[in-house]
C-alpha cells in the first residue's frame, strides 16, 4: 500500500523560511512527476510547483523566485523549499505524487500540513 507522508509546516513570521518533505513508502515504487498544492481558506486548491522525472521545474507566478522544489529518487521524496514567505502564503499544503507501484501508475495525495505565515 503507497502511502504520502508531510512534514515541515509550522508558524513562520513574514519573511521566514520553511522546508516541505513529502516522502512515499511502499513497494517497488517509482517516482514521475511530482507536486504540491495551496489551498487557502475559501479558495480552490492550486498547484505551487511541480517537477519532472526528469527535473524540469514549473512554479506558479506568485512563488517564482522564493520557492524551490527537488526530489531525491533514492529517497522518494519530494521537497519544497519556501524562502521570503509572505502572509498570503498561507495555506494547506498537499504533496501530489504520480508513482508507479508493482507496474501501476496513479496519483497519490498527501494529508496535508498547515503552513501559517504571520505579518
């Protein structure tokens, strides 16, 4: 059974700095693209940033130039790096992973950690 496990969100101040993990455990797991995703108190879930198998990087305008994600494949896990964080960062977080598992492919949703950013 693949399982999508966070860490790392807190409290920060404007400003400060946070790093995500979201680490995937299971059998004969693979990683392809991988994402996190927002989603902000009434507002829908957007993607922040995603990256490739090949680790090709795509952010969302308002994290461009602040946030940073990476992967480690050996660790199959993903990180996101947030610098400068701003109070309208504030949000949930969710790890978005599409892993291969005993030969199938699907989408894999983390739990989901709070990241709080005080002004």
């Amino acid at each position: 059974q693949v399982q999508l496990v966070e860490s790392g969100g807190g409290l920060v101040q404007a400003g400060g700095s946070l790093r995500l993990s979201c680490a995937a455990s299971g059998s004969l797991l693979s990683m392809n693209v991988m994402a996190w995703y927002r989603q902000a108190p009434g507002k829908q879930r957007e993607l922040v940033a995603l990256i490739t198998s090949a680790s090709i990087t795509n952010y969302a305008d308002s994290v461009k130039g602040r946030f940073t994600i990476s992967r480690d494949n050996t660790k199959i896990t993903v990180y996101l790096q947030m610098n400068n964080l701003k109070p309208e960062d504030t949000a949930v977080y969710y790890c978005n992973a599409d892993l291969t598992s005993w030969g199938t492919r699907r989408s894999y949703w983390g739990q989901g950690t709070q990241v709080t950013v005080s002004s």
